[in-house]
C-alpha cells in the first residue's frame, strides 16, 4: 500500500514539474517602424499624419519625412496605417499595411502643390515596369505616353523602360490584353523596383453584373468619394465650368482588383466627363468581387459628383457703440415746479448764550431757484429792542388831523397792556423772528 502511495505522489510531482504543453506565446507584441514620407520627386514631407486604424495615437513625420513610432501588432489581424494632410484629418490620402515589409519602408505622397509644381514645370522621370499575366511575362507589348508620341515596347522578361511625366497618363497595349491606363505616381510608388503590372485577358471569364460579394474600393465608398474629390478636382471644374450633376462612369473590376474598360455611361461636360474617366482610370485596385467565395470578374458603375462649393456665409459687421458727448444724465425738472420758487429758511442752533440779543443780530434766508442757476440771500434786519417794546401811532392825513384839531379831539394814550394786546395782534411779517421781552 506504501508503494501505491509513494508512486502517486511521484506521479504527481512529475505532473507539475512538465512544462505545460500547447502553451503560446504573447499573441501581441510591439513592433518598431520607420516609414519615411516622400513626394514624387524624392522631397521630404513634413507633417504628414499617420493613424493606425482602431487607435486614436497620431504620429507626424518630422523635417526629414520620417515617422518613427511602435505599434502592438496581433499575428491574426493586420492592422492599418492611414495617412493624412495636416489640413484635412477627415480624409485619407493613403493607407498602407503594418506587416514586416513596412518596418522600414519609404512611400510617396504628393501635395496639391507639388503636382502643381511639377506640372508646371514639365518635369520628366524615367519610370520602370514589368508586364505579367497569370505570372508569366508578355513581351512585345506597347508602352506609351499618350499625347506626347513617346513609346517604347517590353522585352522578352517583359520589363520595359520609359521617360514620363506628371500630366500625361502612360497606357499599355498587349496583344489579347484589356488596355491598362496608369499615371507616374503609380511608379514612383518604389522608385527602386520595376513597378510589376498585371495584364487581364481580353473575354477570357464571364462578366458578372450581381454577385454574392459586390467588389468594393478599399475604405469603401466614403474613402472613394475622397479620392475622387482629389484626383478630378471636383470641386475646382464645378465652380470653374458652373456646372453641377454626376459623371456616371462603368467599369470591370477583375479577378485580381484591377480596373478595366472604363466607359462613359452618362455625361455632363466634355471637360468634366474627360477629368471623371481620367480619375477612374488609374484608381488603385479594387477588393474584387466574389461569387461561392470564388474571384470573379464583375461589372460596377459609380457616379463622380460635381458640386460648386458652398458660399461662405456673410459674416455681419459688429455694431459700434456711439458715444455720446454728455455722458452725466440731467434729471428733468416738473413743469409744475417752475411755478414758484423754493425757499430754504436755515435756523442756526442756539448756542449756551441763546438769550443774549446779539444772537438774532441776523436771519438768513436762501431763497433757490427751480432751474438751480441762481441762489439768493436776503438778509434781514433785526429789530431793535425799543421798536420791539414801543409801537408808534400811525401818522394821520393832514385834513383828518385838521378836524381833529378844529373839533378838539385828541388821541387816547395806549396803556401798557393794550400795548402788549396790541403787539399781540400784529402780524409778524414772513422770515423775521422778533424777540419778546
């Protein structure tokens, strides 16, 4: 029983010191990269943004192009680089996958200015290429510039050489092939490799017209309509021609992505119908349409929008403030006050020697206009002390004294409390102050 038991436990301990079988490593790991931002002429491009789909990190290329940053990557999904112009984070310019190869990679990105440059300029570039179809090479093939005359023809590796520019498309003709239509951006992409070109056969597979999977422009249709607005220039000729509607072009899109005979369905402007076939024409490769999840050729129509931008709305001039030359509000006067005048009597305080008589030496009395222009002072004249006491007869006329004197009679003397009665009865005149006794 010992035994049994002793082997168990060796079992056990075995058990828990084997390493655990099947178990994986860390699915997600960081990776560094170093893409650096070019144009098509080799300058560098400074401030160009880079967002990896699903994450809100922005990375910007500094004076030398370069973007330098790490990203977590996952063996079971690829993730996605998108690049945009500092004036427009809203609209994708270029996406480019975050695998091995593009840890250190250099891509091409031309600004509206710079094609403008070297338009005007008339700037050539020698641009190499390689023509295969189902991986073989086709030789004997044309190359050329349209508009210019130039042309040239692929070798036996199918590999061929040629000057081009950044106004010109260069179309290639094989024989049993679709044409194929690209610009020199297309090239420039690796300027140091042949840029490989992939040749569809002319009727070799049927066209579908409804499938399972439709093909789809890789973004979708809002990063299409992006790409569109910039490449044709969409707004610019609206505004320029003054038209406005929507170019509807149709094309195949073959096993392999690629877009072949673009035709015209419905047009609107000579200029505007040529800039929208151009745009189609070298647009990149589309995800390819799919048929009981079999690669199949399918015929797709889009429309290419024209639209005049809209106008700025008027910005209104902002009021400016008057000001006014008296700024102190004057209160306003009732009417019916400048009926009369205010007078202000001032009373002094008496003082410890308010009995003496030399206190009422003087009464002032302000006397102040409604209009507030004017005050006035009167002063009154204080009473003596023998007019307060003594009240003199009023002289008579000269006639009645004479009567008085003919017929004998005489004035009564006032004793002295018909004095006082009669000081009593005396109306004191307004704003003087008489002193009693």
């Amino acid at each position: 029983m010992k035994h049994l038991i002793y082997i168990f436990a060796g079992l056990i301990c075995c058990l828990i010191t084997l390493p655990q079988v099947g178990a994986s490593p860390l699915e997600n790991k960081k990776q560094r990269f170093r893409i650096t931002v070019l144009n098509t002429g080799g300058e560098p491009q400074q401030g160009i943004i880079l967002k990896v789909a699903g994450y809100s990190s922005e990375y910007i290329s500094d004076e030398q192009g370069l973007i330098d940053f790490e990203q977590s990557i996952d063996n079971n999904y690829v993730r996605t680089a998108n690049f945009y112009f500092p004036t427009d984070k809203n609209r994708t310019i270029k996406s480019l996958r975050l695998d091995e190869a593009a840890q250190d990679t250099i891509i091409r990105i031309d600004r509206p200015e710079d094609l403008a440059r070297f338009k005007q300029s008339g700037k050539t570039l020698l641009v190499n290429g390689v023509l295969k179809e189902g991986g073989k090479p086709i030789p004997q093939a044309e190359i050329s510039i349209q508009g210019t005359g130039k042309r040239t023809f692929s070798n036996a590796q199918g590999e061929f050489s040629i000057e081009a520019d950044y106004s010109h498309l260069i179309m290639i003709r094989a024989e049993r092939m679709e044409n194929k239509y690209l610009d020199i951006e297309s090239f420039l992409q690796n300027p140091n490799q042949p840029l490989e070109i992939r040749m569809t056969k002319k009727g070799a597979d049927r066209v579908y017209h409804v499938v399972e999977k439709m093909p789809e422009y890789p973004g979708g249709m809002k990063a299409f309509f992006n790409y569109i607005r910039r490449k044709a220039h969409t707004t610019e000729l609206a505004e320029k021609t003054q038209k406005e509607g929507a170019v509807m072009i149709q094309f195949i899109v073959e096993k392999d992505g690629s877009i072949t005979s673009p035709s015209i369905v419905r047009g609107l402007d000579a200029r505007l119908d040529t800039a929208a076939l151009d745009a189609i024409i070298v647009m990149p490769d589309w995800i390819p349409a799919q048929e009981h999840g079999v690669n199949v050729r399918c015929k797709y129509s889009v429309p290419v929008p024209f639209k005049k931008p809209k106008p700025a709305p008027p910005v209104a001039p902002k009021p400016t403030p008057e000001i006014k030359k008296d700024s102190i509000a004057i209160p306003s006067v009732p009417a019916d006050s400048l009926a009369q005048d205010t007078v202000l009597q001032v009373i002094p305080m008496p003082s410890a020697d308010s009995l003496m008589t030399d206190t009422l030496a003087t009464d002032t009395t302000l006397v102040v206009s409604t209009d507030s222009t004017s005050v006035q002072k009167e002063t009154v004249a204080p009473l003596s002390t023998s007019e307060a006491t003594e009240v003199k007869p009023k002289k008579r006329n000269f006639l009645v004294r004479f009567f008085r004197w003919l017929f004998g009679i005489k004035d009564k003397e006032n004793t002295p409390a018909e004095s006082k009665e009669e000081k009593t009865s005396e109306v004191v005149p307004e704003g003087a102050i008489q002193k009693e006794e």
